[in-house]
C-alpha cells in the first residue's frame, strides 16, 4: 500500500469519512552546516525521497483531532483552549495548529503515515510539522508563503514542543528541489538553489542509521545552543554569524575553553558551508570529502555532539570507499551520511554491520537517499 492510500484509508477508520486531501513534506539530510543555523548562519541541505503523508478534512467546530499508524490513540485539543501540551508525538502537528490558530475558522480531523525514520536525524519532526502546515494553509485559506510557514514550524518545535531548534530542517522540508540541496542564510531565510548532480556520477548518499535514537528537547542540544549565545555576548556580537575565522584569536583570549570550542565550531562551519557550494559548482570532490571529514572531526571534537557509533559509521565509509562522511543532524545519535558510488553499497552495508557486531553496538540500517521535492498536496 502506498503511503497516501495509507493515509487515506487510516483517516477513514479513525474518523469515519474521507479526507478532503493529503498533503506531504520530505525529511531532510544536511549535507553539511550543523548547529549553525540557530546561530543565523549557513547550512546546505537537501530534501529526500522519504516522506510524510497528512490526510485532512476541516471540522464545524474548534476541536482538532490527530490521530497515526504510531499508535491507537487520537490526540485532541480546542483551538479556543490553553496551547496543548502533553500529547506525545502529537505535540508537533497539534502545535503547528496553535501556531496558526488566528487563521483557524475551523477544528480539523487528521490522520499522519510516514516512512521517515524517527531519531535518525533525518528531520521527521519537520516532515510532520511541513505536511500539516502546508495542508492547513491550503483548507484554512491563510495564504501563508513557505518560508512563513518554516517559521511557523519552528517556533512550534520552540514554544510547543520546547525543543530549541533552528529553522533549517523545516526550510529544507518547504523549498527542496530534485536534485538539489538548499543554501540557506538563516539570517534572512533566503535560498539558493545547489545543483548536486549525483546521478551523472553513479553517486548516491547513503545513510547509516546507528539506531541509537536522540531527542532534541533534551539538554544536550540546550546546553550547546547557551554556549553559542554566551560566545556571542561576551564577543559583543548578535549572533556568531557576525564572526569570522580571523576572529578566532581574539575569541581563544576572551573566552573560556569550552566555550571557545562552541564557537570555533561555529564559525569554520559556516566557511565550510561556502566552500562546499564552491566545491560543488565546480565539481571538486576532493575538496567535498575534505570539508565533510573536517566537518565530523569539528562535531567530534569542538562541539562534542557525536558518538562513538557515528565516529565507527563515518571511518567505515571512508574504508569503504566513500568520498566523503560526516553525522548528520543534532547529534547525540542519529546518522551518518556517505557520498559513495552506487555499486559499493552493498559492500558498505556490508562492512558497517560487521564492525558494528565486533564492538557488540546494535546492527545500523544503511541505505540511500535522493534529493526530492518539497512539501506538496498530493494528487
């Protein structure tokens, strides 16, 4: 069963008649620019072939029901009533509807399938929260651009969920284009358009899911996201976007160590991300698998964001014949991606699940994805 009949038919067993449509949003991998775009600067990411479907109808009154194949239970609250909380998976399409409660005449019934894997780092979050947000601008006549909607998304996963996010992963989920990954300036939210042209080389990007899920609302991301805003008083700036390499000297004085390596993080991440369009404008895979392995080992090392599964995920790639790996995502688990040929996915599937049982970690799942569309109402 494909995932729009799928949601179709859930609809009609959890609320009893059709839906009026569906709508769906892609996850996300980021090919590079992690935790910077909180600190308004620059990340690159594209949108996959792995999606999240919504099935929704408008009610006569106020009430909102969600209800998915996650569990039996239908979620609820009343778009008049306090802003919802406690409600599990359903906080996310729940909280985009309070989000957007000025333009809600009406409640709604909607049913959620997705094959986006969860705590992968592949932005099923934002997935749910686009194709909800997207389906409810359409039935409730808001009229809302994507890139209001991406800010309505993220301030959802801020205020609702109380995960202290940024706003590339529902940027990426709205504007991806086939084929291409997204420069985002989170500063201004403009877009542009990266060519990746994996195809015409036999590349694909795979994904290695270590299973070891992680969560954004918990106090890693947090504690990471105070250390950049501490960097950024003490060095008098707004935000890190302000800095750049050559201010890492002065930085090292003036601040402590730990919060040094924050911020060090930062900033030669966003070079990286500009050198990576670069790189790929031109076609200089050499540069592209040097400025992901910097990438990880900044992760690794300055930011203190990977584990040891995706640290064993990305050197076995590498070994594998990768042209370049780094994790992907917030971190503290989740995946790792690869840029490798086509024809060594097997093997690189192959030679992860065997280091992974060598060191007794849980056996990852390993395939690749494509660059897709954005957000859509199915046909």
């Amino acid at each position: 069963m494909n995932l729009k009949l799928e949601a179709e038919t859930g609809f009609q067993a959890a609320f009893g008649y059709q839906p009026t449509g569906v709508w769906s949003a892609p996850g996300r991998v980021n090919l590079i620019g992690e935790h910077t775009d909180y600190n308004l600067g620059f990340v690159l990411p594209f949108g996959i072939d792995l999606r999240t479907y919504a099935a929704i109808s408008l009610r006569a009154d106020k009430i909102c029901r969600v209800a998915s194949r996650i569990d039996a239970q239908v979620y609820e609250f009343d778009l008049d009533g306090p802003k919802p909380a406690g409600l599990d998976w359903a906080l996310y399409p729940l909280g985009i509807a309070w989000m957007m409660r000025e333009y809600g005449q009406n409640g709604f019934d909607c049913f959620i399938t997705s094959n986006v894997p969860v705590g992968a780092g592949l932005s099923s979050s934002a997935a749910l929260e686009c194709s909800v947000a997207f389906g409810l601008n359409a039935l409730w006549e808001a009229g809302l651009e994507r890139v209001e909607l991406a800010q309505i998304g993220q301030r959802a996963e801020n205020e609702v969920v109380g995960a202290p996010t940024g706003i590339m992963d529902q940027t990426a989920s709205l504007m991806a284009q086939a084929d291409s990954a997204i420069l985002i300036d989170c500063r201004d939210l403009t877009t542009t358009s990266v060519r990746l042209g994996l195809n015409e080389k036999n590349l694909v990007v795979a994904v290695i899911d270590t299973g070891v899920a992680h969560r954004h609302s918990d106090g890693g991301y947090r504690s990471r996201r105070e250390a950049c805003e501490l960097g950024a008083k003490t060095l008098e700036v707004s935000s890190l976007r302000e800095l750049e390499v050559s201010d890492l000297p002065r930085a090292k004085v003036e601040l402590d160590d730990l919060t040094f390596r924050r911020v060090r993080h930062v900033i030669t991440e966003n070079q990286r991300v500009l050198d990576t369009v670069s790189a790929l404008a031109v076609s200089d895979l050499g540069s592209l698998g040097q400025l992901m392995a910097h990438s990880h080992a900044s992760m690794r090392d300055d930011f203190e964001i990977s584990i040891d599964e995706l640290d064993l995920a990305v050197a076995t790639a590498i070994d594998s014949g990768a042209i370049g790996s780094r994790m992907t995502g917030g971190g503290f688990g989740g995946a790792a991606i690869a840029i490798i040929n086509q024809d060594e996915l097997v093997n690189l599937e192959k030679n992860c699940k065997f280091v992974f049982a060598a060191k007794g970690y849980k056996e990852p799942r390993i395939f690749a994805v494509k660059p897709g569309e954005g957000a859509r109402k199915e046909p």
